[in-house]
C-alpha cells in the first residue's frame, strides 16, 4: 500500500507538471516553475517539486522490492512456486523502479536505446551513450510487473469472484495497473519511434535544423501522462484489497494463516 500511495503522489507529480501545464518552448511562452523543475532537473522552477517526484519514485520501488521479496518468502514456505516467482519478479522490478528515480524514460526515443550501450558516430571514432541505466530501468521494471501479474492471474484464475475483497480482483488490480502504465505510457510510445536516432534530431529545434527531439513520441505524446496515475491508482487498489484481507490493521497475522490462504489461492 506504501508502494502504490508513493506511486500515485510521484506520477500525480509528473501528470502537472508535463501535461496540466505542458509547456513547449518554440512558443516563446514562460513555463511554469513545477514544469521547469521536472524538465531541468531541479535545476530551474520549484525545486520541491522536483524533489517530490524524486523521492516518491525512489521510494516506491523500495516498498515494491521489500514487498516482493516478503511475498516471495511467504509463497515459498506455503509451496506454491508461481507466486514465489512473480513475488521474486516483483522485487526485481521493484530494484528497477527505485534505480528509475534518477533517470528519465523520455531519453529512450526509440527501440535503439533501450539497452544503453556506446553507438559510434559516422566516422566510427567517437562513442556516445544516449542513455543511462536509470533511464531504460522504468522499462526493465514495468516489464518485470507485467509479467509478474499475468503469472498472478493464472494463478487465480478460478479462484471465487463474489466478492470484490477476494485475491482474484487483487491480483485483477495489479494486473490492469501494470499493463496500462506499461503499454499506454512506456513501451507503445517508445516503439513509436522506431529506430529513430539522436543523430538525426535537432536538439534545438531550430526551423529548417530537422526533426525536433521535441516531436518524438515519448516526448510528443505528454497527454498520456494521466494514465500513469490511473495505473497507479489500480496498483494501490490491488494492495488495498489485500491489505483488507490480511486484516493489516492487526498489525501481522500467524505464518499458518498466510500459509492457508496461499494455499487455497
């Protein structure tokens, strides 16, 4: 539940800051400051937003590894190995989140860069790396969460659905959050820049320089931020569901209870 509420304040961070007061600079407007903040790094504007975004992303990538690596443990003593091993997917991709806070998935333009190797230029002499692990980490994350989740409903699958606090609309939650963040706002505006390269974009946006950096679709497609926090808010609701049936409010349950409950999931 720490994880998802994390989530949710860092992508409402972002969804303000790039797409309510979405800001391009060929328009000679002034920006607003949250804006400059999460452009510039913190460099520019309202640094506390910057921080806000930061931290929270950091933060919730810790809670999500603490988590997986706990649900592992659990699923393991209880035998059941398809949950032991999304739990285990879970701590990775929460390791990947967390490496994410001080990257920017928009550097990944296309296909090309994510895997952030050294390309060499046209004249084969001078190597350059357009990205940076924390960059392509949001990637590698989602992509641990996505099928970690899918593992998840498989695994539920005819398990009860009567009631909404059951593991099946859980792990419902979880999958629906994980495939919207992943395929609406990551890996389908990533692709949509095909093999675009640094190279061939104008980094100043200059009329008559060539294709603005601006104009991929990572970048271009700002209206998409909203489904990150729609994400998020799935994500949370799935961890709401099972913090009601772990009854969290006791504060722990005997070993012998989750054992049964993983058991009869």
């Amino acid at each position: 539940m720490l994880a998802g509420i994390s989530l949710v304040i860092s992508f409402s961070t972002y969804f303000v800051a790039l797409q309510v007061h979405h800001c391009d600079p060929r328009d000679r407007e002034p920006c607003a400051p949250d804006n400059q903040a999460i452009v510039f790094w913190g460099h520019q504007g309202d640094r506390a937003v910057y921080e806000t975004a930061h931290w929270f992303m950091f933060l919730e990538g810790i809670f999500w590894m603490i988590g997986g690596v706990a649900g592992a443990c659990t699923h393991i003593q209880a035998d059941v190995a398809i949950l032991a091993a999304s739990q285990t997917l879970i701590a990775f991709g929460g390791f990947f989140f967390a490496c994410s806070a001080w990257g920017n998935p928009a550097n990944v333009i296309s296909l090309r860069y994510l895997v952030p190797i050294a390309y060499l230029d046209e004249s084969g002499t001078d190597p350059k790396i357009w990205t940076s692990f924390s960059d392509v980490a949001p990637f590698y994350g989602i992509f641990c969460f996505m099928i970690a989740t899918t593992m998840g409903m498989v695994a539920v699958a005819e398990a009860p659905r009567g009631k909404l606090c059951s593991p099946f609309y859980g792990v419902l939650s979880y999958w629906i959050g994980a495939w919207i963040i992943g395929v609406i706002t990551l890996y389908v505006p990533m692709l949509a820049g095909g093999l675009t390269r640094y190279e061939d974009l104008s980094m100043s946006c200059e009329d008559g320089a060539g294709k603005c950096i601006l104009d991929v679709p990572i970048i271009a497609w700002y209206p998409l931020k909203i489904w990150a926090v729609i994400g998020a808010l799935f994500l949370t609701a799935g961890a709401i569901i099972f913090g009601v049936l772990d009854k969290i409010w006791l504060l722990g349950a005997p070993s012998e209870v989750h054992r049964k409950k993983a058991v009869e999931v």
